[in-house]
C-alpha cells in the first residue's frame, strides 16, 4: 500500500532523529546539554532511561503523527529533511504518553510484548515517559527566528497540556462515573487522540511561517483525522486480529472503557441489556466469557458499523474545508489518502 511504503521511508530516519536526543549508548558528550559539576553515573542513566526507552521504540510502531508531520510541510510547499529533527517533539511526546497509558490502565501488552511497567518497574517507566516528554525541547536550540521559536514552543505547549485533559475524561469516564454523549466523547478525542496530530499541522505551519488562519484551519483538519482514528482504534479492540494489532484480547472493555459504540450501545439496549453491559465494564473483568457477552451486546445494536460510519463522516468533512485552502500537488493527495488509510487500517 502507498501509505505503507510513504511511513516506512520515514520511520527509519525519524528514529535517527530520536538517537540524536537519546542515544542507544550514552555517552560523556551526551551530557553536553545539562550543567554537570560533578561525577555523572552514565551507566545508570542508560540503564533507566535510554535502554527502557528503546526497548519501547523497537518494537515497532508506525511513526505516523511525524510522518503526518513531514507530509504537511511537503504540502505546504516545504522540504521534509529540512525539518527532520522536530519529528521527536511529536513522536517522543506520544510514546511517553502510552507508556504512562499502561501504567495508568494497569495494561499488560503493548505491541505485543509486555507493557514496560513490568519489565523494568513502575518508577522507571513514569521517569521515562516524561522524559520523552521533555527531552525533545533540545530542538529549540536550532537557529530559529525569535518569534517563530515562541510561537513553535507556545503550539508545543498548548498540545501538551490539552492531552491530559482528554486522558482526565477517559480515565473518569471509565472508573463508572458516566456514560458520555457522543459530543462528549468526541471533545475527549479531540483532546486526547488529536491533539498530536494537530500539534503535527500547527507546527509544519508555524515552521514554514504560515499565517494563524491557516495554521488552526490545519490544525482542525488534524484533530479530526485523530478523532477518526481513535474510533477505528476502538473498533479494532473488539474485531482486530490480536497478533498484529498488540494488545490483550478485549482490553476496552476490561478498562471499562467508553467508547462510541458502548454510547452508541448503550443508547440502543434496553434497561436490562444496557445494564449488564455496564456492570461488566465497571468490573473490569479479564474473565473471557463476559468480555464475550459484553462485546455481543454491542454488535447486537450495530455499534461497530455505526462507529466505522461515523469516523468516515468526520474524515470526508474534514477534508472538504481543507481541499479548498492547500493548493493542488502529489502531497496533497498523499494527505488525503493517509486520512483514508487511518480509518481503515487493521493495526
């Protein structure tokens, strides 16, 4: 598939990128960027920071939000290897975030191998995933104009702080406090789910000095192409082969989780079915055969198709206001076939 190949070609130099801020190996020169004035103990910062995380990275990943990222610059007329070192301030951010997700969620698989929590402990795992956080701020020292420099790090900013509150609703929604609305729910994946995506266009538009206008008219795009996504990642809980997708079977519902088609289900069941749907999310059960039940429910009420209807409506009229601003190129189509193949994907 076109897509397939587009992020193979980048995820190799993306994670090159990344090396760059947190080498596999460390070194003395490494510590170049903080203040050391006494004896640095290498050793133990790669052991818990740099091994964790790359036994993280390597486990695959497809390094899209970058890529997304990079595919917005060639759209707006700019060269990708130009602007190759942001790619970490997007995908680093990300990575940390699912690795404090795991802890958060108490998971147990992450693309297929145990969540890093239980590999190298809870403490390390916090440290590192806000390390990833963090380290990628380095960029800013490239010789960048002053005032695109302050406006690139307020858009960083900004996203960073907005994805803790969609993950705030997601882990209140799914302790049993409520069922949302579906406008709910959509303002928490816009929030948790798009907002790195949006950091991907407002900050391709912000380096190629584009005006604000345009900026958050991208941005929107984005985010709604991030909301699309996590309803296909929704439906791939219950549907996706397990090998390839990489996670534990029926993880969403042993979360608890909320999603569009527990709404969608919730809103179509009658008060017994609605009922024990619930009551088997708020247990948080591993037990397979009410994970079944659970899942039997929802299917029952055509929520899966409703979902998958629902993500292609948002793509196709996100897309509508952005075909009328970016000019006509190759990458223009590339960016409407990757908002396509996010929703269709299988992993």
């Amino acid at each position: 598939m076109e897509i397939e190949r587009f992020l193979s070609r980048y995820a190799g130099e993306i994670d090159r990128a990344i090396e760059k801020y947190i080498p596999r190996k460390l070194e003395q020169e490494w510590l170049k960027y903080w203040e050391v004035r006494y004896e640095p103990d290498l050793k133990g910062l790669e052991e818990a920071l740099s091994r964790p995380i790359w036994d993280f990275l390597d486990r695959g990943g497809k390094r899209f939000r970058p890529a997304l990222f990079l595919l917005f610059i060639q759209a707006l007329g700019g060269r990708p290897k130009r602007f190759m070192e942001f790619t970490p301030l997007i995908e680093l951010a990300h990575e940390g975030s699912i690795m404090i997700d795991d802890i958060e969620d108490q998971g147990k698989l992450r693309r297929g191998r145990p969540c890093t929590h239980l590999i190298f402990g809870e403490d390390i795992a916090i440290n590192a995933g806000n390390f990833m956080y963090f380290v990628p701020l380095l960029v800013f020292r490239k010789r960048l104009k002053p005032e695109t420099a302050v406006r690139a790090f307020r858009i960083w900013a900004q996203e960073l702080t907005t994805i803790h509150l969609g993950q705030a609703l997601d882990i209140w929604w799914h302790r049993g406090h409520k069922v949302p609305t579906e406008a709910e729910y959509m303002q928490m994946c816009a929030w948790k789910s798009g907002t790195l995506l949006r950091l991907s266009a407002r900050l391709a538009a912000c380096l190629l000095e584009k005006p604000v206008g345009l900026e958050k008219r991208l941005g929107e795009f984005a985010e709604a192409i991030g909301i699309a996504f996590q309803i296909q990642d929704d439906v791939l809980d219950l549907i996706a082969d397990r090998k390839r997708f990489g996670k534990a079977w029926g993880n969403d519902i042993t979360e608890g989780k909320r999603t569009l088609m527990v709404i969608h289900a919730c809103q179509k069941a009658g008060e017994r079915e609605r009922k024990e749907l619930l009551k088997i999310l708020d247990s948080h059960t591993r037990d397979r055969q009410k994970i079944k039940r659970a899942m039997e429910i929802i299917k029952k009420y055509g929520s899966i198709e409703y979902a998958k209807q629902r993500s292609r409506e948002i793509v196709e009229k996100a897309w509508k206001q952005v075909d009328r601003i970016l000019p006509e190129s190759e990458a223009k189509q590339k960016l409407r076939a990757f908002a396509e193949f996010l929703i269709q994907r299988s992993w």
